[in-house]
C-alpha cells in the first residue's frame, strides 16, 4: 500500500510494534483513535477491512495500521470531511487521475472544428451536385 508520507499531525503516534495482528484495543492505542470511531470507519471507508476470527473479533494488521493513520490524518490533520477523506484515499490508492492540458484540449478541439468543417463541405459540395 502506497500511502503518502504522514504529515506532523501524525508525527506524535508511537511507533507499530513487528507484530502480525493487533487487537481493536492496540489498534486504537497505536493511531490514537477509540475503538467505536474504528468501527465506525470501517463502515466508511472499503479499505479497512480487518481480519474477522472467533466472535466476530477484529485483528488488524500493520497495513491497516498505516491506513488507519493515514486515514486519522486525512480527518483530524488535514480536515476532510468523511467523503473527501474516502475520494482521497481512492485516488491516492488507485493512483491519481490523469491530468489534461489545455494545450490537449485546444488541440482536440481543433482536430473536431476541422471534422465539422470538412464534413459540411462534403455536404454543401453533395447539395450543389444535386
């Protein structure tokens, strides 16, 4: 998961212990978030996905630590509301949009005029014939 660096906001978590699964209490201790707010966004956002075990438990892994911070700093430091955290999250994961220029605009634009153009003179040229 490439997530972008974490801003300063993010900067005072402590550091993921070499673990492979962490409890929903040890989730919410490393991103300083409550467990009721990781629930919650769980519902919210379809990459945070936990492994379900016995009882319904949740165990997280170190990615979805990374993504739980990722996402914390996205609400809490830069102040996206839910859905804007969700679309940014989606372009950061799913790579961001291509980007067009105006000169590629202009260009197309051009390239659909000269179309027309040609396609009314066939018309006119087909009217005059008749």
């Amino acid at each position: 998961m490439n997530l972008p660096k974490p801003t300063e906001y993010s900067e005072d978590l402590p550091e993921i212990p070499n673990k492979r699964y962490f409890t929903i209490g040890e989730a919410s201790e490393l991103c300083a978030v409550k467990s009721h707010v990781l629930r919650y966004w769980e519902q919210e956002f379809i990459q945070l996905a936990p492994v379900k075990r016995r009882g319904n438990r949740r165990y997280y892994q170190r990615e979805d630590i990374e993504l739980i911070r990722h996402i914390r700093d996205l609400l809490y430091g830069q102040g996206f509301t839910i859905s804007g955290a969700r679309q940014q999250l989606e372009t950061t994961l799913n790579g961001a949009p291509q980007s067009v220029s105006i000169q590629d605009i202009a260009q197309q634009l051009q390239s659909i005029i000269t179309s027309l153009r040609d396609g009314i003179k066939r018309i006119d040229s087909a009217d005059r014939g008749r």
